[in-house]
C-alpha cells in the first residue's frame, strides 16, 4: 500500500488543504444552508470542497472509485465490487462550519478491503493537518513543522484524570451513563473528526461515540488513530471498525481509545445495556 501512496502523499495532503481554502472563502461571507433529505444541513463551502477533491482524486487516481458525502447514492452492488476507493468527507462538522467556531474539517481516506490504510484531516480554520499511514506512522503539520504522533499511554486515575472527548453537537444518554461509571476524568467537547485527532495526538484518552455517524465522517481520523497505535472499535463487538460492509453507510457505535482497558470496556457494556 504505501508504494501506491507514496509518489501521491503530498499532492493529497496538498489537496486538502486547497479544499479547505475554498471553504474559507465560503466561511468568511454569507452562508447560505439548505437542508438534505435526512435532515443534515448543507452548505456551498460542502459542495464546493466535495468538487475540488473528486477532480483532484480523478487526475491522481483515475482507476480507483471515489465515495464521497456529496457524491450522491452510489448502491451497494456496486461498492461491493470495489477492493480499493477513496471516502470523502469534504466538510466534516457542517454545524460547527454555521457556527462559525471552527471546529470542522476536511477527511480523505484510502479504503482497502474495508479497512482504512491511509486518512488526510484537514483543520481549515486552525491550519492543522493530520495524516496517518498504515505501517508508516500518524504525523501532524502545524506551523510549518511535521511532527510525528502517538496515543498515549493510559494514566492511572490517582496520578491523573483520563481525559474523555464528547460531541459538541450530538450527546447522548449512552454517553452520560458511560461517563458515570468511569474512574476521574475530564470530558473535553469538540466538532467533527478532530475528536478522533485529540486521541491519536495523546491529547485524550478516549471518544466514545454512542450516537449515530456514517463512514465518511471517521474513516480518515480512524486511519490516523491506528497509524498512531490506537483503535477504533465497534462498542458492542470491540473488533475494529470497517467499511463498505453493508447496504447503509452507517456506522455502529463505537469507542476510540489508545489502549483497552477493562475499567472502561466494563463501564461500556454496562451503559450499553441500560
């Protein structure tokens, strides 16, 4: 995989961020929202990233399909049929966008056999880059540097409070009777798949996500998470999160952590079953 990556890394990593460019052009007018058939909110910064991604994914990669949030309905007799597609996410967080508090972002993710091996995360707003690889290692660009990533390691609650990232948008029951069983922590809220980032970056413990997403929305942050030693699991089964598995693009509900725990895996099934 990564031979097939790596003559493209950059222009990728730089694609995202162009795409994100053009949603600030949007971001700093008139925002007009329209609303999609299943309620999401839609934006012209969506359409406009959505278009600039695809064109840029075609010219680098024209044999491999792109799914994308904007892309339309595309069955899944037809996805079955691929091994290898791009999933795009071309503005993660549209209700942080209309917010305006920045909390967005820009997902691209690799998908080989169901299994996310490379993800970009674009923070247009904070200039912030997160990629990962698998096999290669998680990396962040910020301020001109490239540093490389890691989960870290779970404190031990009388040293330190496990830090736990929540939704800014979307809480959940499940989520507050998880929280409740936990050891001492701290909950940090925040938009769209920079969640995912906090944990892969070592700047939390845990994102459980009990409440519903789609695979575009953490396909790219899941590459990241694992290729920074993390994981991205299913809450009910605790195997890794796939894709391209089944008719809906939905996902399960999931947990992303740098390491299982039984503290935590036990205050899981418990808010699951209540």
């Amino acid at each position: 995989m990564s031979s097939f990556i790596e003559p493209i890394r950059q222009a990728l990593i730089d694609g995202a961020v162009e795409a994100g460019k053009a949603i600030l052009e949007i971001y700093d007018g008139e925002i007009q929202v329209e609303t999609k058939g299943d309620d999401s909110p839609l934006t012209q910064a969506d359409l406009a990233s959505h278009r600039q991604l695809e064109a840029m994914l075609q010219e680098l990669t024209p044999d491999v399909p792109v799914l994308s949030e904007e892309s339309g309905d595309i069955s899944y007799a037809e996805r079955s049929q691929w091994q290898r597609y791009w999933l795009v996410d071309p503005l993660d967080g549209t209700k942080e966008f209309i917010k305006r508090n920045g909390e967005f972002t820009v997902n691209v993710a690799l998908i080989e056999e169901g299994v996310p091996v490379f993800g970009i995360v674009h923070a247009p707003v904070l200039d912030a880059t997160w990629y990962g690889e698998q096999g290669q290692g998680a990396f962040k660009i910020e301020g001109g540097s490239t540093t490389r990533i890691h989960v870290r390691t779970l404190p031990e609650p009388n040293t330190s409070a496990w830090k736990i990232v929540g939704s800014r948008s979307h809480g959940s029951a499940e989520f507050e009777a998880f929280c409740e069983r936990l050891p001492e922590h701290e909950r940090v809220s925040m938009g769209s798949s920079l969640k995912l980032c906090l944990v892969a970056e070592g700047a939390a413990d845990l994102y459980p996500r009990l409440a519903p997403t789609s695979e575009w929305d953490t396909a790219a942050a899941q590459a990241v998470v694992t290729a920074a030693g993390g994981e991205v699991l299913n809450a009910e089964t605790l195997e890794p999160l796939r894709c391209n598995q089944q008719d809906s693009v939905l996902n399960p509900f999931f947990i992303v952590c740098g390491q299982r725990d039984e503290r935590w895996t036990e205050a899981l099934v418990q808010a699951l079953a209540n």
